[in-house]
C-alpha cells in the first residue's frame, strides 16, 4: 500500500482519537491490501477504491473502539473482516473470535490470520444461532447484519452475564428500536462521526451489565 494510504490512515486515526502505533497501523494496511488482492477472485467487497476502503472500512470499524470492553470479543457475521479483524488489530490484547457462515470469508480471514501472524484472532464458520462456544463473549459486534431484535434472537446466548451488544448501523434506527419488545434491555444510541465519511453511522449499545428495565 502507498505512502498516501498511510497518510489518510493516520490522518483520520487523529481525527477518531486515536493513537496506534506504526506496528499496527502497518497491520491495518496489509490487511487491506490482501483484501484488495482477493476480492478481485471473490468479491468479498464492493468497495474497490483502496482509498475508500481506507475510511469506509477501516476508519468506519475504528470508530467503535472505545466502546469494547472485556478480554473476549466476537465479531458476528464478520463478513471480510469488518469489523472485527480492523479492531483485533487495534487491540491485539483482545481474543478475538470472527464468525460467518460463507465458506470464501472464512478461507480469506484464515488466510489473513496466517499471513499477519495474528495470534488474538480465531475463525469460525458457522451460523451464530448455532454456535456454542466453551466460554462467553464480553463483547459480541455486528455490523449491519439484521434488525436488532433478529440480532439479539441469534446472538444473544452469546454474550457473557455482564456483557454488551454492539449493533453497528447507518442512519438512526428508529423503526428497529421501536420493534424491540418489553423483554429486551434498553439500548443507548451514540451517533458516530467517521472521518472521510459523509454518510450517518451510528453504534447501538445493550449494556447487559446496567440493564435498564422497561415499563
């Protein structure tokens, strides 16, 4: 990856707050440019442009960083990656666990894993309502993978006791938080500002350590 790859990572890492160190950040960009290598066999993104995966992948997944908690973490329908390999990076004290179901995502995060030699990162195939690990998740993440009820329906009995749900979506959800019935936990609503990114972002948080009953 180029020198003004870099430049627009470390611009847009000061922008979001953040300071990772060159280690990591050069991390970041190989992983970007195995995605670009594969998704011209796979197709793993529609997004081509290296510079617009540079905010629309990696500043857009960074964003939530300060919302993670705990030791254990899993990315839910990770996809290519996004979030969950982004964030292991940045926080490679974090064990890491990236699910999906799709067999081409899955060989191209083991590859990714074996190539960066991450040792905070498993993979899993499989679907996540079907999948019971030996031990909980502090933090379990989806990035627009369904509706929040759907997601706490197929996820939730993945979360530790006092764990917490990050649903990452566009424009504010409204009609999805209105869905959600008497017996879900109350979520907080933090809109999020990605650097480079015009489009709305924001991060749905179930905080299953204060949950807050409804009336």
């Amino acid at each position: 990856m180029s020198q003004d790859l870099s430049h627009l990572l470390e611009a847009g890492l000061r922008a979001l707050g953040f300071a990772l160190e060159a280690d990591r950040r050069a991390a970041l960009l190989s992983f970007l440019e195995l995605l670009n290598k594969w998704n011209r066999a796979y197709n793993l993104t529609a997004v081509r442009d290296p510079r617009e995966m540079v905010t629309i992948h990696l500043l857009d997944s960074l964003a939530i960083l300060p919302y993670l908690h705990g030791q254990r973490l899993i990315d839910v329908g990770t996809g290519a990656g996004l979030p969950g390999m982004a964030l292991a990076m940045a926080k490679p004290e974090g064990a890491w666990t990236l699910l999906d179901s799709n067999a081409k995502k899955v060989r191209f995060l083991t590859q990714v894993v074996i190539e960066l030699k991450l040792g905070n990162v498993e993979v899993v195939r499989a679907r996540a309502e079907e999948y019971r690990p030996l031990r909980l998740f502090d933090t379990v993440v989806a990035r627009a993978v369904c509706s929040l009820k759907e997601l706490l329906s197929i996820a939730g009995h993945l979360i530790a006791p006092e764990g917490s749900l990050l649903a990452m979506k566009g424009t504010y959800p409204e009609a999805e938080l209105g869905a959600l019935g008497s017996s879900c936990p109350v979520p907080q609503v933090h809109r999020l500002d990605v650097p480079g990114l015009e489009a709305e972002r924001h991060l749905v948080v179930f905080d299953f350590a204060r949950e807050t009953p409804r009336v």
